[in-house]
C-alpha cells in the first residue's frame, strides 16, 4: 500500500485525498490539519448565513471517512511541530493543502491603527477560528468602511449588516452574535479603487444585499458614471453585465430611511486610515479615473469618509511553510504539474494542491481540476515512491514527536458538544466552540 499524507483538510485537500482513494486501491491517505476540526475555509471563511455553501462539509464528510482515508486534526507541520522532514520520511508521499494563510496589505500610514482590520480577522472572529482575535470590533463603531469588492467584502458588508434576529439561528460563536447584537453600526461603505463593471463579487453574492430586512442599499449613480460601461454594460461579459444591472437598478431607487445604509462605491483609493484619538477616525481616498486600458489613474483629488471600523479585503496570500521552497512574489510554492521544484529539479515525493499551488484564484469547485492535475502526477510517480521503507502506520511516530492527533472520533464530540451548546443556548442548532481549550476538551471525550 502507498502511504500518501495530505496536509490540510480544505476542500484542495478533501479532493486530493478523494482522488487518490478512487483512482488507486492500494493507497491510504492520512489528511492532516493544524486544527482539530477538518473542512477548512468551508467550516472557518464561509459566512455562516451561508448555509448551501456550508452543506458543502457532507461531501467533503463523506471522503473523510472513506476506508482508507483517516483524518488525523491537531498536527502541526513545520513551526515547532512535526518537522517536514520527518513527514517525508513516514510516508511515501505527502500533498501540502495548506492555502493561503495571511491576508493582503495596503501599505499605506495608518493601517495598523486599533479599529483598522483584515477581513480575514472579522471572517476569523465571527466563524470562531480557535486563533481569532477576541477583540470585539464593532463597539463603538457607527460607520464602517469595507475596502475591496470581491465576495469575501460583500459577506463581511452583509454580516454587518444583518440583524440578531437572521444570525441567532446560524453557527456563529455566542460572544460575536451578542457583539454584533449590540452594533451600532448604521452605515457600511465597500470601496473599489475601479469601477462597477471591474469589480470582483459575484452577482448573487451582490444581490443578495439587496434583500436585508431593515436595510438598503444606495448607489451614487454620478459616480458610477465614471465607469464607461455603466450607460450601456450589452458590451461587458455576462458576470460583469448582470453586476452593473443590478447596481444601476439600486441606484434608481428612492432611498427609504432604512436602519441600515449600505453605500458601494467607486473609482476610491485609498491612501491614509485617519486617526482619532488613536484609534481609526476614517480613510482619506484619492478619486481615480479608468485610464482607458482597464486600469485606474489618480486625480488628485480627495475625499474623506468617517468610520470607527475599517475592514480590508483585498485578497489572500500563501505564507512560506518550513522545509517546502517558496516564491515570494507569487505566495506559492515552485511545482511542476502539482510536484514541488527545489531549486529547479522536481523533488521526489512532495507534491502541492490548491492555493498554495496556483495563489488564492477561483472558487471552491476550481480545487477539483487543480487537485485532480496533483493527483496524476503522483498516481504517475507511484512505482518509484513504493520502493521507499516507511512504517507500516505512522501514527506512533507522529505522536513520538510530540503531535496529539484528533482521529475522526474526537472530531465527532466536538460536532456533539456544539449541538448541546446550541440547544443550551436556545439558538436552533449547532454553535461552534470558539476557543482551543473548548475544542480539545470535547475532543477528549470522543477518543
């Protein structure tokens, strides 16, 4: 049997391993996670009203207890925990799944202010990532600007926006929903540096902004103007068209008086989060202009929007992962149809899947082709990965080196422990733990 470790329980990591399995009877795949929950940004950066994504984790649940898959969460690779080396030397082959860990900057003066935020933190915090900060976020903040307009600006401009009400019932941690209960926040500001018809969400993401009870959404049709495509998008591809609909449909509406206001907005760089009394008072932005070549230039002139809250999203990139190469300008580690390249030359018996193979592109389902392209490439390599000596079961030499895995049975007391909180908590279903104490502890009582 060839022994292949898959290293991360995401979807590039599910599908990696589900490959392997149906593609080739003689292989037994071990996925591990730094965490003791599997599924990764499905289970930690999908919205939580997001409940037909969420759904996802029962196929993805399915490969994970297949026969010969095993999932073994609470091991680290690389950074104090099981060296890359030794992982190598326990299996034939092993798949990193890792994604992209850390967030875009902007790089500009004020950024690090208290109040000024990654989206992913928020994302974190509101989906009770163990490593997320308790900070709160939102005491305090009366007006909020979101800087970037792909799907991830549209799910956190949407939580923000949403009522106690609509969230009770999803799995968002009790300290985030009693937060966000409390919020003050009346106006939310989604700033794209370009136009309507450049912008990155998708239109059923956008849309559904359109539909929050006690909200609305009000579109400056004089700055969507700027865009040369807004009089008449027929000329623009499908995605883009139907978004620059739907936004110029909004910006025809009276506006009504609703409890919450959210502004989308464009052709807004932004240069300085500004301060006030140390902590975030706004963000000065320079307008831009299309340059004609479906890019954006300064005009010089700027423009000031007062907020308490600023939440950048501008994209996700890989982090280096000790013993693997690393293409800094890229986020992702060298590979060769799915096998890692040291230094030029393929290295036997690693291979990459997912965002840290082709950086943070596409949606869930491009993992799919990407894992299956990894997936060959080490089926193709299989004769001579055999011919390595690595124990019969790794597991006691993970744990020799200090891991403490959580098998699928620990996994399923947490799922347990989240369902009685949920029905503790009169909440209609499952509440996530949000904290590692709680989540190994319940991990405890399935082992």
């Amino acid at each position: 049997m060839l022994r292949v470790a898959v290293v991360g329980s995401g979807p590039s990591g599910v599908y990696t391993a589900q490959g392997l399995v149906q593609q080739d009877a003689a292989v037994l795949v071990d996925v591990l996670d730094r965490l003791p929950c599997p599924y990764g940004l499905v289970r930690y950066g999908v919205a939580p009203d997001h409940e037909k994504i969420k759904s996802l984790q029962g196929s993805l649940r399915t490969v994970l207890e297949h026969e010969r898959v095993r999932f073994l969460g609470g091991v680290q690779v690389g950074g104090g925990g099981v060296p890359a080396a030794r992982l190598r030397e326990l299996y034939h082959a092993v798949v990193y799944c890792v994604g992209a860990a850390t967030d875009r900057h902007l790089g500009i003066p004020g950024e690090d202010l208290p109040g000024s935020f990654s989206a992913t933190a928020f994302v974190s915090w509101y989906s009770a990532h163990p490593d997320a900060a308790a900070d709160g976020f939102v005491p305090g903040a009366r007006s909020a600007v979101v800087i970037g307009v792909g799907n991830v600006a549209v799910d956190v401009t949407r939580i923000l926006a949403r009522g106690a009400a609509e969230l009770s019932p999803t799995d968002m941690p009790q300290a985030a929903l009693t937060a966000l209960a409390a919020s003050r926040v009346t106006d939310i500001h989604m700033v794209g540096r370009r136009g309507p018809s450049q912008a990155r969400f998708t239109t059923k993401e956008l849309r559904e902004l359109g539909g929050l009870p006690d909200a609305e959404v009000i579109v400056d049709p004089r700055e969507t103007a700027l865009d040369p495509a807004w009089a008449d998008p027929s000329g623009l591809p499908a995605a883009q068209r139907r978004n620059v609909e739907v936004l110029r449909d909004w910006a025809e509406h009276p506006v009504r008086g609703a409890a919450r206001r959210i502004r989308p907005r464009f052709f807004l760089r932004p240069v300085e989060v500004l301060a006030d009394g140390g902590r975030v008072g706004g963000v000065r932005f320079e307008r831009t202009r299309p340059d004609g070549r479906g890019g954006v230039t300064g005009t010089g002139r700027f423009e000031e929007i007062g907020a308490q809250l600023v939440l950048r999203s501008v994209g996700y990139r890989g982090v280096p992962l000790e013993g693997l190469p690393f293409d800094a300008a890229t986020g992702t580690v060298p590979h060769l149809a799915g096998r890692v390249v040291r230094g030029g030359v393929v290295a036997p018996g690693e291979y990459v899947a997912g965002w840290i193979k082709r950086g943070p592109t596409g949606v869930i389902g491009t993992n799919r082709p990407c894992a299956k392209e990894t997936v060959a490439s080490l089926l193709e390599d299989a004769d001579v990965l055999a011919r390595k000596e690595v124990p019969a079961d790794p597991l006691a030499a993970l744990r020799a080196t200090g891991a403490e895995p959580v098998e699928w049975a620990g996994w399923r007391a947490i799922e347990r422990a989240e369902a009685e909180l949920g029905a503790r908590l009169g909440r209609g279903g499952v509440v996530k733990l949000p904290d590692w104490e709680s989540l190994l502890a319940a991990a405890r009582t399935g082992a």
